[in-house]
C-alpha cells in the first residue's frame, strides 16, 4: 500500500477516535446536567413538602410514602392534582 494512503487511513483513524471521544465528553455531560437538574428538583420539592407538613420531617421514608399514598385517596385529591398540574 502507498505510504501516503496509509498516512491518510491513519489519520482518519485518529480523527474518528477523537470524534467517539467527544461524543462520550458531551454524553457523560448531558448525563450530569440530568441528574443535577433532578437533584434539584427532588431538593426543592422535599422542601415544599416540609414546609407544607412539618411532621414529614421525623418520618422515615415508608412513613411517608404511608402518609402521602393516605393523602392521595382523600376525596378530591385526584382533582385537585390534575387542576393544579394543568394551571401550572
């Protein structure tokens, strides 16, 4: 084979290595600003939470999964998420 041609596939090589390398950077980038994005949204709804019932402070995570899934069944509780998240 031409040297040339081989100096040519070589650098070819090298750039498509580059390339994956960047597309890895800007993956493990968007993976990051996903998970500090819902980080966040976790902290500050947690926050509404406890300020909205401030016993939800002293429960373990059953108790409050208990405690929420027994609010949730109150009567027009579905209607008042879905008006809520539809005015938001």
């Amino acid at each position: 084979m031409d040297k040339s041609l081989e100096a040519k596939r070589d650098e070819a090589k090298k750039k498509a290595a580059q390339y994956e390398n960047q597309v890895k950077i800007l993956l493990n980038k968007q993976r990051n600003a996903e998970r500090n994005a819902r980080t966040s949204r976790l902290c500050r709804h947690g926050a509404i939470l406890e300020g909205v019932f401030p016993a939800a402070i002293d429960m373990d995570g059953e108790s409050l999964k208990a405690f929420l899934i027994a609010l949730s069944r109150l009567p027009g509780a579905a209607e008042a998420a879905e008006k809520t998240a539809a005015t938001s």
